[in-house]
C-alpha cells in the first residue's frame, strides 16, 4: 500500500473544518441530558441528529437503536474487503447536566469559540470526540481515493454514559452479532497533556463489597460487657485495617493472583511522562501519597490492583459520648482489579479472607452488589502499534502511553464482543468534564480527525486478527 | 465493746418492719423521675419527705442542699465521740421514668408487696437502698443502748443520679468540708445474686475520645487517585484495630504504667463466684467472649483496663456504592480505667500513640471529652473488712467480692474527699433497675437493716482512720 502524503490529509481536513464545527455545534445545541428526564426528548433528538449526520457522512447503515432506556445510535459501513479488520468505535451522545447559572461564561449549549477553544457541555465528553471519526473517515477516503474505509468501521455511540450506563450491557449482549469486532476503539478519554500526546492501554476493572457484622442484639453497656465480648465496630476496623500489609500491598490471600505485572518497557514509559506529584496532589485534593510500596503514583493509579473502604460505619456518631459495644457495623469496601485477575477468583479470595478473621461471637453477611472487569492491551498488539502510529503522523510527536484507574462499560464490550479495548482521545485535563466551562481544543479536534483518518488504512495494513 | 447478741437485733428490726415498710412505700409513691422535668416538683417533694423522715429517724441536721439542678439531701449524726470514724452514705432519692402502659404488671408509683417482693419504681433503685440506713441506725441504736451512732454518720442523697449526675461532682466541691468522711459508703448497687451476698470493692474510670481524622478536602474518586493517597477511613480503622495486640491486651505504649494487678486472693475469690458464662452472655445478648489473654471474664470486666471503640463512621453509608476515598472520618473510643491509672497519663499515652500512628497526609484533631477516676479498696481495708463482718453476720454466710466494670460519681466522692469508697447494696440483678417490675426483695432488705446495724458498732472498734 502507497502512503498518501499526510499533506494531503491535513489540506483535506483544512477545506472541511468550517462546516465540520457548525455541524457539531448543531449537536451541541442539542442538551442530551440523560440524567434529567425532562430531557429525554433531546436525548432522542441527539440520537436522530447523529444517525441522519451518520448517513450524510456515508454510511450505508445508521441506526437509532432501542433500550430499555435512552437511545444509542448504530452506524456499519464495510470495507468490502473480506479479509479487512472489523474496528468498534465506542463513544456518547449524552451529556452532564449544565446552566449557566453553575458559573459558565458562555451559554453551556449555545457553541462559543474563543480563540482556539470551542466552548460548550459536550464539546469534550464527549460529541467532540465522537464527531472527529466523521471527517476523520471522510479524510481516509479523499486520502486514499477509497469509497468505503479500509477497515469494517462500526459505531456504538450510547446515549446513557452519565446516567451510570444501566442499559449498556444489556444492549451489547443483545446486539452482539451485530457489534462483532476485532479490536474496539473507546474515543471517550484523554492525553496526558496538550504538549504529550498518549494513548490510553487498559482500564482497572472494579468488584465491591458490602460486611454487615453484628454482634450483640442491642447497643449493650461497654462498662458492664466491655471487654469481654466481640464489638463489631472493632471488628469492622480490624478487616479494613487488615487490607493491606505494612507495604500497603493487599493483604488477602490469593488477591493477587493471575496479575499482569507492568512490564520494563511500561514502567519506563510510565516514568517518562512529566509527571508533577506536587501538582496532582493538588488535583487530588490530597496532602499525602500513600500506596503500594515499590511503585510510583501512576503504577499505583494505572496499573496496580488496590482495596479501598469507601465506607464504614457502626456504633454512636452523635454529638458527645455514649460507653457502648455496638450491635452492629459495616464496611463499604470497593477493590480495583487489573488485567489476569478473575473477579469470582478475587470474591472467593475475599469470601476466604473475612470468614478467617471475624472472630466467634460476630455473624456477618458479606455482599458483592457488582463488578467491572479489568482490560488491558499489551503495549505490542499491532492494533495499538497502529493506534500509536496514526495518532504520531498527526501530532509529529513521539507517542507515550497511559492508563486509565477507573473502571468503565469499555470491559463489557471487551467481554461480550471477545475483543481488545484501546483508547484513542485527544481531550486534555483543562477541558472541564462534568464541570463548566468544558471546552474542546480545536487544534486537539484536529488532530483527532487526522489520526482517525490515518488509523484505518494503518489497521488495515498491519492488524490481521486471524493471522 | 460487748457485742449485743444478733437476734436482739433481729427482733427490733421484726417489729418495726411494717412501720418501716409503710414509711417506705409513702416515699416510693412520690414519682421523683429527675429525667422529666414536669416530675421536677415531685422530686423535691421527695428531698423534703426525706429530709423530714430523718429527722424522725433522729439526724440532728437533715437538709435539703439546691443544686443548679435538682435537690440532694444531706443528714448528719455525731457519734459524740472525737475519736469515732466518719462514715458518708451516699445514695440518691431520684428515679427512672416509669408507667404501667410501659409493661408493669402494678402501678409503679403504687407499691405493691406480692409474697415477699415489693414492687415499685425505685424499690431497689434507689429509695429501697438508702431507706434501709433509716431502720438500720435505729437497730443499731436500740441495740447498743447508745443515743448517738457509734460512728459519725453522713448521708449525702443525690436527686440527679438518673440524669447523669450532672452538678455532683460540684455539689461535693462546694460542700467538701460537711462532707468529709474517714469512708464512703454507696449504697447504690447490688449482689452476685440471693444466695450469694457479696461486697463490691471498686469501680472502673472512664476517659473517653474522639479522633477526627482529614483527608481529601472532599470525597474524591476511588478509581483516579485511590491506592496513591491516604485513606481517612482506612486510618480510623487502622488506629481502632492497633488499639489491641494479637492477645487483645490494650496495644499503646504506656497504658498500662500504674495498673494495680488483681492480687491472687482477689483471683481466687472471685473464681469461687458462681458465674455461668453461658447465663452472662444472655444478660450481655451477645454470641461469644473476647478479651485479654489470660484473664477471666469477670475478671476483664471488673479489673482490667480496656479499650472499646464506641463508634467509627466515615465516607458514604447509604444503599448501593460509592466508589469514593472519603474526605473524612471518625473515632469515639472510651478507655475503661483501673485503680493505679492516672487518666492524664492515659491521655498523654493516646495522644502520643495517635501521633505516631497517623500517616503523612492525613490531618486529625483528637480530643477527650470526658473523664472519671477508677476507684478501689483493697481487700484488707479495715472498713471493707467490718463492713464483710457486719453483712457476714446478717447473712450468716460467707462473703464475697465482686468489683463494677462501668464508672460513677463514687469516684467524686473518693477523689474529693481523699476517702476510700466501699459498695454495700442488698439488690440482686432481678430487681429490674431502669426496667418494668423493679422491686425489691423483702427479705434483702430486711438483711440490709441488719447489715446497718451491726456496722457503725464494727467500724468504731476496728477502724481507727488516724491510726
């Protein structure tokens, strides 16, 4: 395959850019607020805007798409190469609740650019970057003089993603043959930074888990019983304290087990990223790191398996002094899980770990209300090598990589569909998600429009799953 | 001294049984519940009525002593004799709320004698204890031919023990010199059971804690920074579950300085009291013992230190998860104390302790409310050893010991007026306290008056303060 000069990419996505940001502010202009149900009429619109602007960029299939909840949007447009990757992108069209009134210097929904910056909720997370696959697939084709992309291109763009995704999994599951996909695509992330350039690899997966402990009937008398019964408030703190060793390593047995440890090659590129501790403590609110030892922040954050208590509670919490042993307490604990561990696996582990250590005289009930699976792509899958290739032709820049601690709906697509995640985003952290003022780097938006339309002949070429 | 023969004794307090149990039922059909304040006129009804029945009895001095709160009483009878020990009784003439529609079999401010029981609220807690003093003086009078106790005899009668004590401990500053005594005697607790009479030598002291303990300035996402940042709620839990050592001794350095040691005879005393663990852990509603190696449960919960966590609470406690590390979290500890214990000492221990223990990035406040000194005589104190004599005699049994794990104002008492404190109560743990059917055992009671009698007599000829 002949390589189109990228100057020509770039002309074509200059020549098209003015109608491609009055088309996206059309869709910014429509509030998807998926958490307010007096905006589940916009959120519908939003689906049929997408679908109509999906057909008009050339897809041959773009559907609005049913669930239980609000709609997604659905577009395919095959390559008519058999032997061709089938790529999913994953994206939203709902949006974060905003007024002007939060403290936002422009209308939320009425698009502004100021200099180089498109104002407006959504512009970020995340119509701005779902919409750069629109040129960006338009820009393959005048490239490369195509009439269809060079990979399968499907599209999943949800419309629950700030209401919690309640009806995602099901819909994936449901709708599996028709998403079927060699690697899938979530442009719903970000870059380290403006000036570094990264891909995304793998988020945690999550398991919670709910201890109930009781101990005697009522509050009893501490001074009367104290000290010779089992308090489970006591008990309660033991197991959250008995988490981690002295090293802050999880310190239940089996919990580890099956984990992919970061590699040489990722904690070299990890150690390359400008990384200020000072100025994320700031963003973390936090006067302190505090982690597993023998691992910076970002390998703890990124790619470390952490048990945390998210709550506890049990006992007198007023004002003031009551002597008692409570009748009972409990403990909201939540662990992040990363890629070669099994989530049964991690719950059996813990099953083991609380019946050990709650001593005779406490009964307990131990919940795991749900999970997210963990996912990850080596930093040697050729699909991600594309990734990093196309996304190093746009932004003329050595490409470094991260991950992502949270845990999102991206595993459910890795689990049903049986294929790896990437993360291709170009939003940065000044873009104020769920906050106001988000806002979109329009030579950022570029850029992503240029690698989408670079990515697909890079797939392509180099990423045979069969093979 | 010639020793009056008991059963001269005994027919004196035979005939004067029903007059004594009719003054004593007037007494207990006056509802003097400190806790409700429309009950506060019956309340000083009840200090007048006292007072007046005192005098009757044949105290020189009966007042009603203000408070800024509710009356108290006070009594006082010289013996005449510069050389005679003092004795202060104290006991209190408040009781708890109370109502038939609550459960009572009776009307609890009617008192009713069903076989040889006689039921009322304050039967046993307290009017029923303190009223056997009146009887008892007098028997001890008509025993020994005197017109004056053999003793100087105090009696300090609180009306707020109900609520909390709350202007005692200043009430006994304000009066320190009226009330100064060679002995304290309370007369507000019980036995081991009717067929075992024991003796109470001390009680534990308190000093409670709370820990606020900061993290994040607020709740921040588990997935983004948990693993890399201190965890306000690990850390509460972590210093709850440090506060024992493996042998659930009390695990800060220092807590233990000063600790009187149960002696061996006190050991063996106490293993000859019929204690069935099984019966206790139904009075305790509790399914099993925990406590420190190597001690008994009597013996942890009446002469052991210990360390109790009262309540913990931080981060989210509501339905569902929340995958967050809280901003904040909460400790209320209380430390139960032993005789040797200074709680200053004991605070400067946790202080020291909690400083050490606190890992960088979190910020804490810890404060301690409150405090009461543990008191103890030892079992070879002549006025513990006339006192056991006297009720020997009643009882015509062996004595025992027992000590009170929770705290009281006894320790106001002790510390203000540099006094030993003895516990001789007649009630047995069926008697309902802060129940439904408190009563009082006739038969108790009348062993009581006994006790009484014969103990002015004991304590002038072996108990030589000065000496």
């Amino acid at each position: 395959m002949t390589r189109t000069p990228d100057s020509v990419v770039r002309s074509y996505i200059e020549q098209h850019q003015a109608a491609f940001l009055a088309d996206l502010s059309d869709w910014l202009r429509i509030p998807s607020v998926s958490a307010d149900p007096a905006r589940s009429g916009d959120v519908r619109r939003s689906a049929e805007w997408l679908a109509a602007k999906l057909r008009d960029t050339g897809f041959p299939v773009a559907e609005v798409w049913e669930t239980d909840g609000l709609p997604a949007v659905f577009a395919e447009w095959h390559s008519g190469d058999s032997s061709a990757p089938t790529v999913l992108v994953y994206g939203h069209h709902d949006v974060q609740p905003a007024a002007k009134e939060d403290g936002w210097a422009t209308e939320p929904f009425e698009p502004t650019v100021i200099g180089k910056q498109l104002f407006a909720r959504g512009a970020a997370d995340d119509k701005g970057q779902v919409f750069f696959h629109t040129l960006g697939v338009r820009a393959h084709l005048a490239a490369t003089g195509r009439t269809a992309p060079a990979v399968n291109l499907k599209l999943l763009i949800e419309g629950e993603e700030e209401s919690g995704s309640p009806h995602f999994a099901d819909l994936v599951r449901r709708e599996a043959e028709r998403l079927a996909a060699d690697v899938v695509i979530i442009s719903d992330t970000g870059m380290w930074s403006e000036t570094t350039p990264t891909v995304c690899t793998g988020m945690r997966g999550l398991a919670d888990a709910q201890i109930d402990l009781y101990g005697p009937d009522t509050d009893i008398h501490s001074g009367s019983f104290g000290g010779a019964v089992p308090n489970p408030a006591a008990v309660a703190a033991e197991l959250a304290a008995a988490l981690h060793d002295a090293d802050r390593r999880v310190d239940i047995p089996g919990f580890y087990d099956g984990v992919i440890e970061l590699t040489d090659r990722e904690r070299e590129l990890f150690a390359e990223l400008p990384f200020d501790e000072a100025q994320w403590l700031k963003v973390a609110k936090s006067y302190g790191t505090r982690g597993e030892a023998g691992y910076s922040t970002l390998e703890r954050i990124w790619a470390r398996p952490t048990a945390e208590v998210n709550g506890i509670w049990g006992g007198y919490t007023g004002p003031g002094g009551k002597t008692i042993v409570p009748a009972s307490a409990h403990l909201k604990l939540s662990f992040r899980l990363v890629a070669g561990q099994e989530v049964e696996k991690v719950r059996e582990a813990v099953r083991a770990w609380v019946a050990a250590r709650v001593p005779e005289g406490i009964r307990y009930e131990l919940v795991f209300p749900g999970a997210t699976r963990p996912c990850l792509t080596p930093l040697d899958h050729p699909a991600l090598e594309s990734t990093v290739r196309a996304m190093g032709r746009a932004f003329e820049q050595r490409i470094l990589f991260t991950r992502e601690g949270g845990s999102g709906p991206a595993a459910d697509l890795q689990d049903v569909l049986g294929a790896p995640v990437l993360f291709l985003g170009i939003s940065v952290p000044s873009d104020g998600w769920h906050s106001v003022d988000e806002k979109v780097e329009l030579d950022l938006l570029a850029k992503g429009v240029e690698t989408a339309a670079y990515l697909w002949g890079d797939l392509a070429e180099n990423f045979r799953p069969g093979a």
